[in-house]
C-alpha cells in the first residue's frame, strides 16, 4: 500500500516537472505537492494533519519570503525512515538537515541536483554504500556532515568541485583510503574531521597550506608519515587531534606558528625526537597530550610559557631528565602525567604549588629523592602516583595533610620508616592506597581504620610486624586488601573484606593465622600450606593485571562504543524479525553476585533472565541499554538494565568491569540509583538495580501533570530538584562525570525522593583520554551543553549544563526539545530568549504552579535563576553543582 501511494507520488512529480516551467504559480504547486509526498513518504510526525493551504508553515520547513520555494528543511530527530530522494525534486533548497534519524541505504545520487545547497546534514543516521560522487556538483556547499552513517570506501574525488566548502565532517563511518591532497586546495576549508574511520596513507602535505583551518581532527585511523609542516602555515589552527594512528617522525618545528592553538592531541603513534622548544609560543595552547609514542630528549621548560595549560600528558614515551621547576608558574595546571619514562631527581615540588594540580602522575619513572613534607600544602591533589620509582626516606607525617586524595599510589619504591598514623588523616581516600614493595617497618596504624571509604589497601612485601588492628575493621569499603610478604603475627580480624579475599593476600607472613589462610589459629603452621582453595576468585587474576584504572576508563569507553554498535545491529535485526532463536533456549548466567549482603537471599538469577526474556516486561529502552520489570520469587521487585555486546572486548575484560560495578556499588548516596548486583549471560551484560515505583522524573513532569488528578505541588518539585543537585555534586566530588544527565535518567522512589541513574555508563573524570572517541556517548537530544560540538568532551560544567534543562523541565513543564518554541529554538534558547521577546518570567513559568501562592511564585523565580547560570553559553560562566545545591538549598530554608 505505502509503495504504491508512493509510486503514484512518484507518477505525479513526474508529471508535474513537466507542467514545471510553465510558470510561477505551477511552482507553488510543485513544491507544495513534494513537500506533501515527502511528508507521506517520511511519516514526518504533524505534517499530515497540518493546514494544507500553507504548507510553508509546516514544522521544518522555511519557504522564500514570496513563499513559492522551500529554501531550508529541516527534519532532524524525528527517528525518521524511508527513501528520502523526492527530497532531490525541491530545486531551490538552500539547506537541508535530516541529521538524527534511522534513513538507511545509499545516499541518493539525486541530491546532486540540489544546485543551490549550501547546507547538508546528513549525520548520526544509518546511511550505507559509498558516498555518491554526484554530491560533487552541490558548488554552493559550505557546510557537508556525513558523520556517524555506516559509509564505506573511498572519499570520491570528485567532491573535489566543492570550491566553496568551509565544513567538512565525515567522522565515524568506515571509509577508507586516503585523505586526498585535493582537501587541502579548499581554500576556505576551516573544520574537517574525518576521525574514527580507516583512512590510511600519509596526512596530505598541503593540509593548511591554502586555507585558515582551524579544527583538524584525524584520530582513530591508519594514516603513516609525519605530521605536515603545513597545519600551522596559516597559523589559525585551534584543535589538532591526530591521537590513535601510525605517525612518525618529529613533531615539526612549524608547531609554534600556530598561535591559536588551545588542544593538541598526538597520543598513541610513533613520533619520535623531542619537543620543540617553540611550543613557548602558542601561549593559547590548554591540553597537550602526546602520550604512547618514543618521545625523547628533556621535557622542556618552554611549556612553563604556555600560562593556560590544564593538562599535559608525555607518558609512555623516553623523556629523560628532570621536571623542570619552572612548572610551578602553570597555575591552570590539572594534570601532569609523565608516567613510563626516564625522569629523574627530586618530586617536583613547586608543581606541588600549581594550585588547580588535581592529578600528578610520576609512576613508573626513576625519581629517586624523597616524598616532600609540603607535599599537599597547597594543592587541590585528588591523584597522587608515584608508584614504580626509587624514591627514598621515610612517609612524612604531613601526608595526612592530603585529604582531598582520592588515590595514593606509592609501591614499588625504597620507602624506609614506619606508617604515619596521619594517614587515617585521609579521609577522601576512595581508589586505591599501595605501600606495596617498599622497606616499610613498624606496626599497622590504628587510624588506618578510619579510611572508611577505601576499596583497594595493599602493603604487601614490606617488613610490616605486629598484629593486623581490629580497627581496620572500620574501612567498610574494602573490597581488595594484601598484606602478604611482611612480619605480622596473630589471627588475622574476622572481617567479610579480610575473610573473602584469597589466601595469598596474607601468605608470607611469620605468624598470621585464622580466615582465610588454612588452619586455625592453634595451628601456627597453617601459612605454611600453601593451598589454593576454591576461595582464588577473579580478584587475584585482577591484582595481577593490575589496578590501572585509567586503562579500565579506556576500556570502559571501548565497551561502551561496541555494545551501543552492538545495539544498534540487534536493533536491525530485531526489525528483521529475529528474535525467535532467543526465546527459544533459556541461556545459563556465566557469572554473576549481588553486592548486597541482605538481598543475596532475595534475588534469583533464573528468574532475572526469564524476566529479561519477556518483552512485555520491558520497561524502557534508554540509550546504552533496555530496561525490563523482574518480579523474583521472594516478592522483590527488581529492575534489570540489559546491555548487549557480541563483541569479545567484554568479555576479555569483563573483571575490569565487575571490579567497577563493585566499586560503583559502594558509592552510597541517597540521590544516586547504585547497582546491586550484575548477571553475565553469553554476551550480555544484566545490571541489577531496586525497581522504583514512581517511574522517571519525564514521565512524572510530562505525564502526570496531564492528568485531571494531579496536584500541582511545588515544594515536591524543588525537593526533587535540589536531591538531584546533590546526587551530581557527590559524583563530581569523587571525580565522576555522568555521561548522560536528563529527566529520564533520573529515578523516582515511593517518596518521590529522586535517584540519579546511569551512573555506571559514566567514567572516572580523566580528560587525558579525551579523544573524541567519546563523543558517541554525547547524552541524550536537548540535554547536550552547546560547547559540546567543539570539545568532544563531557566535563564537570557540561553536566551543569544539562541539569540546568532539567531545572528548566521542572519549572516550566515542558520537554528539551518541542516544536513548539519554533524554528531551531530548544528549551534553553526559549527561556534564555523571553525577555528580548518581551515576555514576562510568568509567561515561562508553569502557571498552573506558579499562580499558586506568591511564596511559590516567589521561589519559582529564584530556582529559575539557578537554571539560567546552569545553561549560560560560556561553560566557565556555570556554576559549580556544589554551588548549585547551596543556592536551591536557601531557596527551600528562606
Ligand atoms: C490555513 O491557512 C490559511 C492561510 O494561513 C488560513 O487562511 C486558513 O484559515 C487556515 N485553515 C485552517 C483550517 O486552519
Ligand atoms: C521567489 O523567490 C525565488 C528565490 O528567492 C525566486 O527564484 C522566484 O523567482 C521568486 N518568485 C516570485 C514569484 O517572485
Ligand atoms: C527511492 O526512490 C527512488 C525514486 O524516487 C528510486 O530510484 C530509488 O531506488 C529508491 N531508493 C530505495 C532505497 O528504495
Ligand atoms: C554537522 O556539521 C554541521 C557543520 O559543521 C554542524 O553545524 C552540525 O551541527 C553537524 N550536525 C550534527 C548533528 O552534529
Ligand atoms: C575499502 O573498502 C572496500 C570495502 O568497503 C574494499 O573493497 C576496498 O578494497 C578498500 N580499499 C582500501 C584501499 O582498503
Ligand atoms: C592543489 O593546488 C596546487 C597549487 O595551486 C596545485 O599545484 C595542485 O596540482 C593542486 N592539487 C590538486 C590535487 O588539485
Ligand atoms: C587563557 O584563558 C583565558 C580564559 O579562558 C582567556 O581569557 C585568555 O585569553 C587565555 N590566554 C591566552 C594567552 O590565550
Ligand atoms: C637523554 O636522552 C637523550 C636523547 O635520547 C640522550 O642523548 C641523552 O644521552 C639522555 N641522557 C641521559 C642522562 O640518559
Ligand atoms: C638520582 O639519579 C640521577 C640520575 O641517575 C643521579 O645523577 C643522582 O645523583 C641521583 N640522586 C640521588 C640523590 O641519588
């Protein structure tokens, strides 16, 4: 039926180009009647029903201001199918954007008859084939985005006939072959970004040469050679991102012509030589990450220049020498990871005094003085690694002034001296702390116990003696300990972290005895048999491949990118109808633990995995996974977030990601949805969380209010409100950045007291793997902070960003993104614009709220200021979600 409508559309146009050069009126009614095919053709939602006689009017679509010609449509994010050639028949469309939908198949070749396109949108869809070489004839184009289809082959030269085009965005897709040197003869080519495909071959010599580039963005391909002299001859490049390829030779000289500069990105090739000293020039210049390469020479001082530095990451490579003290005049430094190479001497202290230090990394260098008493005077210090040196003396006592720390990374050193009790000092201490392989002697502090949010202690191989304290009973956290190869005597505390770890976590010792080495403790000898009981369980396999948390981040991003593609087919082959296999046999769980003591009892895995077979049990499907209802036997009800890979990559480092989930699981706050368990099935990952009445705050603001019996209650409103202001501001605290912040994702319990969820899909804040790999997992449509599109890197002030759209939602009752505010108008845009339309804050407001009582009223207004700094433009202009909280809070006590 809907193909032959469709051919009689297609008979009709073709017999209306022939009526088409009667006259003007014929053309009205040209595009009229494409506009309407299209309309048939897409399903494009509201456009069936709308007034006809004004077609121009219709959502999307802007006609010459005669109103006889479509010049821009824009049918972004509608979800939208089918076959979108008749779009080819509007001759004068100046713009098109049909970014964000499922459109599948070739691009059509007919879109080359577009000869007045300036503007060309077709990313984030499902595009297949190559792309067609007719889009060569669009002379107009200033602006081309095909990123994020399935495009495959070469990039045709025949784009080359593109003189005018200014964007060029072709990122994630599988195309490959090589850049052609054409690309850098577009003389007003600014942005292109061809990352994430299989490109190969050298980076074209000319690239730079003739035009004012300022983005290039190249990472996640095969390209070979050296980075071209070229880029910076203009010296209006600003984002150089050439991480993940094969690149060798120098970093050119040139490099300090380019004095806009503000992001370097050259990780993980093969660049060779040292780092020119004309790096001082780019005074612009905020990251520089060059890690994975065979770097050499000094790290040289002329960085110290560089005033706006936030991040410097040269690990992993063959720098020799010291760190040059001249480093603590950086005061915007955060990070400073030189890990994996040759450095020597002193630990750089004036670094030390670079006041936003957040992350200092000297790991598995050949420092070899000793650990500074002014170590955390003045800095903000949340990662201290140091492991894998030679540093020497004693721990200082003034360690415990660092209570910001989140990880303290000190094995393998010559450390000498006894444990400082200050250490109990820090409190904030939450990752990992290693003493590990050092010459440490004296007993275990008591304090120790008071590290109660500690996961990861080991002080194993030292020349640690006396008993273990009872008092280390007070880090509830643990989940990791070894105090293997040391002195201790005496039975080791009954304590679930001691006694559920493997035995060879206190082997080695002189007199240790009790759970879980063999043997009581009337039997001395026990250590001595070293069996490995059943109790060895994948947290030694995980000691031994280490604790590199930043190697799990990767990894996580990894995971997470396969198993949205891994979505995306299923979603294909589900429409494909085919499913049967799946219902048909029940697959057994592989692994599988709930992290919570008291509900080991109530939760059934068989159970979990019927559930999960059912589709009328499916509750939601979010962005990275489907959501399902599980009724277990006990009564409890449980909801089951289903993420699905075929890829091997989860299961290869699927510890990594159980010691995560464990680790996120002990993250307790009341506003923050935690998993209670996981199950592993073939290749599928179950994420067990409680099931939450009062569903997701979207359904709660945009559904319930509809009803005839709602009540309208704002004090419920800004209580939810400030509860997921302090849930963020907890996951900012401990360095977590959610990735997807939005009304859906956040859970509202029987008290409507609201759960931030998704937690787990978002990483440990670690910008130095910032390639824009991440930028899959931007969020979800209308929560996405504007900055966005040029950093490619959620940060802290971005999630303020989207919470400031929920803020907006909860205010105004209305949805990110709605039609109605107009022609490219999102909710922010509508709020921010009121006043410059003239309109009152009450016309913004939900009156059925704000009409209330003037003290609602009231704090309507001061909540509403509150969301206009969370969205203002500038991300350095937003407040911090601890700030945020502070303010709702004195809205509620005034
Ligand atoms: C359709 O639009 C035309 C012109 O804008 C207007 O005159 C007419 O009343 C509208 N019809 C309906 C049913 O809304
Ligand atoms: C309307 O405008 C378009 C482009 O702006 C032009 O090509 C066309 O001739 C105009 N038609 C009339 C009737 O003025
Ligand atoms: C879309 O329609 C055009 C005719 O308008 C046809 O040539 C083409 O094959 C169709 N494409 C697909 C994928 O069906
Ligand atoms: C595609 O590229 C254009 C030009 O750079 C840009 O304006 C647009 O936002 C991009 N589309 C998406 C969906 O990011
Ligand atoms: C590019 O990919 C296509 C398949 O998509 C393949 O046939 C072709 O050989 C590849 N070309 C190169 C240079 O790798
Ligand atoms: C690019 O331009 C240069 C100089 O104008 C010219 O020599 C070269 O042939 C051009 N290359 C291509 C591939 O068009
Ligand atoms: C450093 O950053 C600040 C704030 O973003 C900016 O105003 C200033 O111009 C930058 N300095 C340089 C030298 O680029
Ligand atoms: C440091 O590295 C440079 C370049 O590789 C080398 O020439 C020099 O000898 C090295 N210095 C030391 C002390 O190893
Ligand atoms: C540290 O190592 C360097 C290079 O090996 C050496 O020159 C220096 O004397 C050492 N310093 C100390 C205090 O051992």
């Amino acid at each position: 039926m809907a193909i032959l409508s469709f051919l009689l559309t297609v008979f009709f146009l073709v017999g209306l180009s022939s009526r088409f050069q009667l006259g003007n009126s014929q053309l009205v009614f040209h595009d009229q009647e494409v506009v309407e095919a299209i309309g048939k053709e897409l399903s494009v939602p509201g456009w069936g029903v709308m007034n006809t006689t004004d077609f121009c009017s219709w959502h999307g679509v802007i006609c010459s201001s005669n109103s006889t010609m479509v010049e821009r449509l824009d049918l972004s994010g509608f979800r939208l199918q089918g076959n979108v050639t008749l779009i080819s028949e509007l001759k004068g469309l100046k713009w098109l954007d049909l970014s964000n939908n499922n459109f599948q198949g070739s691009i059509p070749f007919a879109f080359g008859k577009l000869a007045e396109l300036q503007y060309l949108d077709l990313s984030f869809n499902k595009f297949g084939n190559s792309i067609p070489s007719e889009l060569g004839k669009l002379r107009s184009l200033k602006a081309l985005n095909l990123s994020k289809n399935w495009l495959t082959g070469a990039i045709p030269d025949e784009l080359e006939g593109l003189k005018n085009l200014q964007d060029f965005q072709i990122f994630t897709n599988n195309l490959n072959g090589s850049i052609p040197m054409w690309i850098g003869n577009l003389t007003s080519l600014k942005v292109f970004a061809a990352y994430e495909n299989e490109f190969s071959g050298v980076v074209p010599v000319n690239l730079g040469l003739y035009s004012d580039l300022s983005l290039l963005n190249l990472h996640s391909n095969q390209l070979e050679g050296t980075i071209p002299e070229s880029i910076c001859a203009n010296g209006n490049l600003e984002f150089l991102v050439l991480t993940q390829n094969k690149l060798t030779g120098k970093i050119p000289d040139s490099i300090g012509n380019c004095k806009r500069l503000s992001s370097i990105r050259i990780g993980n090739n093969k660049l060779i030589g040292g780092i020119p000293k004309s790096i001082g020039n780019i005074s612009s210049l905020t990251y520089f990450e060059a890690d994975s390469n065979s770097l050499s020479g000094e790290i040289v001082t002329e960085f110290a220049k560089c005033s706006n530095l936030t991040l410097l990451n040269l690990a992993s490579n063959e720098f020799n020498g010291t760190i040059p003290p001249e480093f603590g005049q950086l005061n915007s430094l955060q990070e400073l990871i030189v890990s994996g190479n040759n450095l020597y001497g002193e630990i750089p202290t004036s670094v030390l005094k670079c006041k936003n230090l957040n992350k200092l990394d000297l790991s598995n260098n050949k420092f070899n003085g000793t650990i500074p008493a002014d170590i955390c005077n003045t800095s903000r210090l949340q990662y201290l690694l140091l492991g894998e040196n030679s540093i020497r003396g004693e721990i200082p006592h003034e360690i415990g002034n660092c209570v910001k720390l989140l990880e303290l990374e000190m094995g393998s050193n010559e450390l000498t001296g006894s444990i400082p009790p200050e250490i109990g000092h820090m409190k904030n201490l939450q990752i990992s702390l290693n003493l590990s392989h050092n010459r440490l002697h004296g007993k275990l502090p008591q304090d120790l116990g008071k590290l109660d949010k500690l996961v990861s202690l080991d002080v194993s191989d030292n020349q640690l003696s006396g008993n273990i304290p009872p008092a280390l009973k007070g880090m509830q956290s643990l989940i990791e300990v070894d105090f293997s190869s040391n002195q201790f005597t005496g039975p080791i505390p009954t304590f679930a972290p001691f006694q559920k770890s493997p035995n060879s976590s206190f082997l080695g010792n002189k007199d240790l005895c009790g759970d879980p080495l063999s043997g009581g403790c009337g039997d001395l000898n026990g250590y001595d048999h070293s069996v490995y009981g059943h109790k060895v369980s994948y947290r030694i396999v995980l000691a031994v491949i280490g604790s590199g948390l930043a190697v799990f981040v990767c990894v996580t991003v990894v995971v997470l990118l396969f198993m949205m593609r891994e979505k995306q087919e299923k979603a294909a082959k589900e429409a494909a109808g085919n499913t049967i296999d799946e219902i048909s046999s029940k697959p057994v769980i592989l692994a599988g633990n709930v992290f919570v003591d008291n509900l080991k009892q109530a939760i059934d895995f068989d159970a979990v995995v019927k559930a999960v077979m059912k589709d009328s049990n499916k509750i939601c499907v979010g962005t990275f996974s489907t959501v399902y209802k599980a009724d277990m036997p006990s009564g409890m009800i449980l909801s089951v977030k289903k993420l699905k890979s075929m890829d091997q990559t989860i299961i290869h480092h699927q510890s990594k990601m159980i010691r995560e989930l464990e680790k996120l699981s002990k993250l307790v706050h009341n506003n923050l949805a935690r998993p209670i368990g996981f199950g592993i099935y073939e290749d599928v990952v179950l994420l067990l969380h409680e099931y939450y009445a009062n569903g997701t705050l979207t359904q709660y603001l945009h559904n319930s209010s509809q009803k005839p019996e709602y009540k309208p209650d704002w004090p419920t409103r800004l209580a939810i409100a400030t509860g997921v202001a302090e849930g963020l501001a907890f996951l900012h605290h401990v360095a977590i950045i959610h990735l997807d912040i939005s009304s859906g994702n956040v859970l509202l319990d029987s008290n409507f007291r609201p759960l931030v969820s998704e937690v787990e899909i978002s990483r440990l804040l670690d910008p130095s793997r910032g390639t824009a790999s991440i930028s899959a997992v931007a969020g979800s449509f209308g929560y996405i902070p504007p900055e966005y599109a040029y950093t490619m890197q959620v940060t802290a002030p971005g999630n303020v960003y989207s919470y400031g759209v929920v803020l907006l939602e909860i205010l105004t009752t209305r949805l990110p993104v709605d039609e109605a505010f107009g022609e490219g108008i999102d909710l922010v845009k509508w709020v921010h614009g009121a006043s410059a339309r003239g309109e009152t804050p009450e016309q913004i407001l939900d009156a059925k709220l704000s009409t209330i009582s003037f003290s609602w009223r009231k704090e309507m207004l001061a909540a509403l200021k509150v969301a206009l700094l969370c969205t203002d433009m500038t991300p350095a202009k937003r407040p911090k979600m601890k700030k945020v909280v502070e303010m709702l809070q004195e809205i509620t006590e005034s």
